[in-house]
C-alpha cells in the first residue's frame, strides 16, 4: 500500500510538473523540473519499496515530513482566512501520515530490514 502511494504522489508530481512547464517563464521552468525530479524520484523510492530495497525508508521519511509541514502550513494559513485550499492539505497530509505509518510498522521493518537475533527473544 506504501508503494502505490508513493507512486500516486510520484504520478501527481510529475503531472504538476509538466503543467508548469507548460508557462514557460523562468520560475515555471525552474519550479517544473523540480516537480519532475521530485515525481522521478519518489517512483524510484516506490520501486524500491516494492523490491524490499533498505535505503528507501530514509527518502520517504524525509519527503513524508516534508508534505506534513507543507499541509500544516497550508491549514494554518486557510484558519487566518488566507486564500489557501484546505482540500490541497488533505491530500498531502493523509497520505503521507499513512505511509510514515505503514514504514514504521512493525512488518515493514521485519521485510526491509530482517529479524535480528535479539528481536526474536523479544517477541516471543
């Protein structure tokens, strides 16, 4: 489940990227390959997840936290009656929240990382 929505949020990346490419002014430009980099980069992150690959979970954790503090800085602002969608929030927000659960999960851990001899005896 982690991986497929890691791989929706890369897909909603690399779309908004290619609609602000599509403005052609030097921040679109700029702003449009970086969500095209950011979408590339999360489908890696997916595909890794899927292989069971250790080195993902730090990537996702990091960019999870990321569009946290991005869908709180956008609830913060639509309470001060600031322009700013409170559905944008919801979207980065449940997301990322389930998949930072499902990396945490005791489960998640054992696939990626395997069952140290100490955890056996825990665990028991």
């Amino acid at each position: 489940m982690a991986a497929a929505l890691l791989a929706l949020e890369s897909a909603l990346g690399i779309i908004f990227g290619v609609l602000v490419l599509t403005r052609l002014t030097s921040e679109g430009v700029a702003a449009g390959v970086f969500f095209l980099v950011y979408g590339a980069g999360l489908a890696l992150c997916a595909r890794g997840l899927l292989r069971l690959q250790r080195w993902v979970r730090g990537p996702v954790v990091l960019v999870e936290v990321i569009e946290i503090g991005v869908a709180s800085d956008i609830l913060r602002r639509s309470a001060e009656s600031i322009s700013a969608p409170i559905w944008v929030a919801v979207l980065l927000l449940v997301p990322a929240v389930v998949v930072l659960a499902i990396l945490f999960s005791r489960g998640t851990t054992r696939a990626l990382y395997g069952e140290r001899e100490s955890d056996a005896f825990r665990y028991r």
